[in-house]
C-alpha cells in the first residue's frame, strides 16, 4: 500500500484572486462564500489494532481481511482456461440434415410427452410423434387445437437425451417459427445427469425463444441457481429480426469452458461470462462444465407464451427444423480433458 504526505500548495495572490472569482460570479455584495477548506497535513497511521486512522478517526473504508469469505479453490469455475478463441477449430459430430420422410430419426431423439403444464401452466399435451413429421427436407412440428386428456392442444417436444449429450461446442439449428398470440417455440438445452440439483441448479440454456405476441424478437437465456427467472436475475438479450415466421435463420451457441456466446445468421448478439458478475464462480453462477441435451418444442400458452391470451383461430401452426448441426473443438476438448 502507498502512503502519501499531504503537503500545503502555496498560491501566488493574483491565481488565488482568479480561482475566488469561478465559484462566485453573479454573488450579491455581502452574500456568503464557503470557508476554504482545511487541508490535512498529517499522513495517515496504523493503529495498535492494524486499522488506518485519518485524523483522529479511524477509517470506515477499513475492511478486516479475516471478516471476508473465501471460496475453496476446488469450487471455482470457469477460470483459468488459456487458450487462442480466433484459432479454434470445429469439427461436426452429430447432425441431423431430415434427409428422410416419415418420424424423426429414433436414433437421435426421444419425447418427453404428457400434458402436466410444464411448470408454467402450458396448454398443450406433448404427443410421442402423432404431431411432427419428417418430409421434403425438414421437420415439422405442428400445435393443434384438438383436446388430448385435459388439455385443449396438442404439440411435440423433442429431446436428445441420452442419444445426443454433449460438453461443450457449437450449436446450429435451422429454423422457421410459428406465429400467432399463444405461440412458444424453443431451442434450447438441459443438464442430462443434474449434477449440481434440481433446477435451475444445473443449469439451462435458452438458444432460442419467441413469443407469439411479440412478433420477430428472439430470446437468448441462460439460467442457473445465482441468476434466473425464478428470482429475476436470468442472464438475456434480445435481437428483433423482420421475418422469422416467414424465412429460414440460423440461431447458434456456441458453449465454451468460460463464456457462452449467442448469436443468429451469425451475428453475436448474447454473451456470458460469470467473472464478468463474480470474481470467483462456482456452480451457482456456471453449473455449465457437465453435459447437456437438447431440446425442440412448440408450447402453446403459458406463463409467458400465454401473457397476453392465445388466439384459438390461428392454429394449427408450425414449427419447422431444416437442420440441426453439433460441432465440437478439438483444441477445448484436449484443453478440458
């Protein structure tokens, strides 16, 4: 730490005139000035007790280094990787290009199914392959207005788990969305093994979102025990692009050791980096060093999707995937062994 002395700054009379004048102009004669204030020449000194007295009093600035908590080293994520970002390479490890008609491929999805609202009071009941198809080169998934159960839509929600679960890489899918008040597309991700407890403990990454009633704004998120929706402190950004009801675009992550990037038609619109929050993450702000799986669905309703009604004339509505394509970096593969 660097002491400094204080020492008296002596002014020729005629500065000490003109600087008088800069906080006076337009005073009234016999108006009060401010008193000059007294410079201290004391430096300061340590006390008996090691704290900094200024004066005769002792700092409030003062912080006792043993009142400070430590975080063990052990549980520190997403530091001290070293590596050259421009110079990554990727190479792709599993895709699907729906290059086939009929179900999607059972090699490489699964369903979730059932019609439970999903922790968000959706309206739809996720059929296992009644509501998409794979014909002409892409993947549809179609949200119907038909009573399933005691729900009043029908949709699909895909999942790769436990046939695609990845750690780390980078992330393409294809995709045109669904419009209309009540519609909820999503890309996104899942923790497959919940290493760190139940959500958002673990982690979850958003990809994509859109919302029916706010047309052409897309939603990237990120969401883990410190920051997410729950408690208001989810990690997001938005891009309104014209055109994603009507047009193919791209939307990619791109999940590094440290950081996780967002962008769509490649352009980087989201990033996050928990040392940007907290010097020293743990698992509470990046739980994302464990695999993930993805996820393609079409809720209909909701918390969210549903904030504003649905409109029950504009269904059946699709979502449809012209491709979906996982890459992975050796260079951070060999970096995270």
């Amino acid at each position: 730490m660097l002491h400094f002395r204080l020492k008296k700054l002596w002014f020729p009379a005629a500065l000490a005139l003109l600087l008088a004048g800069c906080g006076n102009a337009g005073k009234e004669e016999g108006e009060p000035t401010q008193a000059p204030m007294e410079m201290p020449t004391q430096a300061p000194s340590p006390t008996d007790s090691g704290k900094w007295r200024t004066g005769s009093k002792v700092s409030d600035a003062y912080v006792d280094p043993d009142a400070v908590p430590t975080v063990d080293p052990a549980r520190i994520k997403a530091t001290g990787f070293v590596y050259d970002y421009d110079s990554l390479t990727y190479e792709l490890v599993w895709s699907d290009e729906f290059d086939y008609e009929g179900a999607p491929d059972e090699e490489k999805w699964g369903y979730d199914i059932g019609g439970s609202g999903w922790g968000n009071h959706e309206l739809q009941n996720y059929t296992e392959g009644d509501n998409v198809t794979v014909a002409d080169g892409v993947m549809t998934i179609e949200a119907r207005k038909e009573k399933l159960g005691e729900m009043d839509y029908t949709s699909t929600r895909l999942v790769s788990r436990g046939k695609g679960d990845w750690l780390y890489g980078k992330f393409e899918i294809c995709a045109k969305l669904p419009t209309g008040k009540g519609t909820w597309p999503a890309i996104w991700m899942l923790p497959t093994d919940w290493a760190y407890g139940d959500w958002p403990a673990s982690g979850e990454i958003d990809i994509m979102e859109h919302v029916g009633y706010d047309q052409n704004l897309i939603h990237a998120t990120v969401h883990t025990k410190s920051y997410n929706h729950s408690i208001g402190t989810q990690k997001s950004a938005t891009r309104r692009v014209e055109g994603v009801s009507e047009e193919f675009h791209v939307y990619t992550l791109e999940w590094l050791p440290d950081k996780i990037i967002m962008s769509m038609d490649g352009v980087e619109y989201f990033t996050f980096e928990p040392t940007k929050y907290k010097s020293t993450p743990t698992s509470d702000e990046w739980p994302f060093d464990k695999r993930m799986h993805l996820l393609i669905n079409f809720a209909v309703g909701g918390d969210w999707g549903g904030a504003r009604g649905v409109d029950e004339s504009i269904f059946p509505q699709q979502f449809v995937i012209d491709y979906v394509r996982i890459y992975q970096s050796p260079e951070i593969t060999e970096l995270t062994k």
